[in-house]
C-alpha cells in the first residue's frame, strides 16, 4: 500500500512540475512584429531567424540593431552567442558590441517590449567571449530558450535564477520550434 502511495506521489509531482513549465511558457506571450538581433555576432541569429521563418512569425533581423529599430515591435528576439569572427566581420569590438547591446536592452525595458533570449549555440557559443553576452541578455529577459549542451556547467541556470527569468531547455536546435510555437501562439 506504502509503495503504492509513493508511487501517486511522484506522479502527481509529474504532472505538477509539468503544468509548471506549461505555465510558464502560457504566462510568457510573445507578439508580433518581432525585432531579431544579435548579442555576440555568432551566425546563430541567422539560425534563429530560419526558425522564426518556419514558424511563420513575423520578423525583421537586423544583427547589428540599434535602439531606434524597436519602433513598433512587440518582442525583441535575442540570439546570444560570441564570434570573433562576427565581430571583425562587423567591425566592431566586444566593448562596442556590449555597449550596443545595453541601449538596446534599456529601450527595450522602457517601452515595455519583452525580450526573448535564444542560445543555441551549446557548448561551443560558451566561454570567455560568450558568457558577458549571456549574463548582460539573461539580467534583461523576459523568457530563454536554450540548447541543453550550453549548459553543463549551469552558469546559464544560475544567471535565471538570479534573474527570475523562466528557461526552457531543449535537446537541440530543431526543438526550439516547440516553444517558439508555444509562446506565440502558433
């Protein structure tokens, strides 16, 4: 009888931590016009904007995006992840890069548009480069999705929650889709 009760008990905290998550994705709304940016310039923008194409959510990416372009958005996209070779590429610096980064996220706050913080790079997107991008995007965001290999070290679970932003995990970039769909209604 015990184990039977055990048994109930951990199903029902299943099912409970499962409406949780649902919850939270239900409770985080994205809407569009949608402004797609880059925190990082890794091509991973690029990948995000395929996923928002496929899912028929209506975008306009500008990886270099200044506070100006949030005009008549309703969700600002963030694809984290630093490049090197983005940044040359660019022409610019990490120091411009994160200052750049920063007005955005202020205007962002201050007309009331959620911000969407995509990581999909894994593990390969971490490090001394990224990490400044995934603390700086992480304090501002309104919800994360990110690939579970990215992870390992739960310096992106530590920055949610001192940040109290929801995260959802997903196994690889093809599952971004799922809740892409999930929080804008599609």
């Amino acid at each position: 009888m015990r184990v039977r009760w055990v048994v109930m008990g951990w199903a029902a905290a299943c099912l409970l931590a499962a409406a949780t998550a649902s919850a939270a994705e239900v409770k985080f709304a994205a809407k569009e016009p949608v402004l797609l940016m880059s925190a990082g310039q890794s091509a991973d923008v690029q990948m995000v904007k395929i996923l928002l194409d496929r899912n028929k959510i209506s975008a306009k990416t500008s990886p270099l995006a200044g506070p100006d372009e949030l005009q008549g958005m309703k969700t600002l996209a963030v694809a984290v992840g630093g490049s090197g070779k983005g940044l040359g590429a660019a022409g610019i610096d990490v120091e411009k890069e994160a200052a750049r980064v920063r007005k955005v996220l202020e205007k962002a706050k201050a007309m009331g548009v959620p911000v969407l913080a995509l990581m999909i790079g894994g593990q390969s997107k971490r490090g001394e480069l990224s990490d400044p991008f995934i603390t700086q995007v992480t304090a501002s965001a309104s919800y994360l999705i990110v690939v579970k290999e990215g992870d390992q070290d739960g310096f992106i679970s530590k920055a949610a929650a001192k940040a109290k932003v929801p995260i959802r995990f997903v196994e690889k970039i093809s599952e971004v889709q799922e809740p892409l769909k999930t929080i804008f209604g599609k």
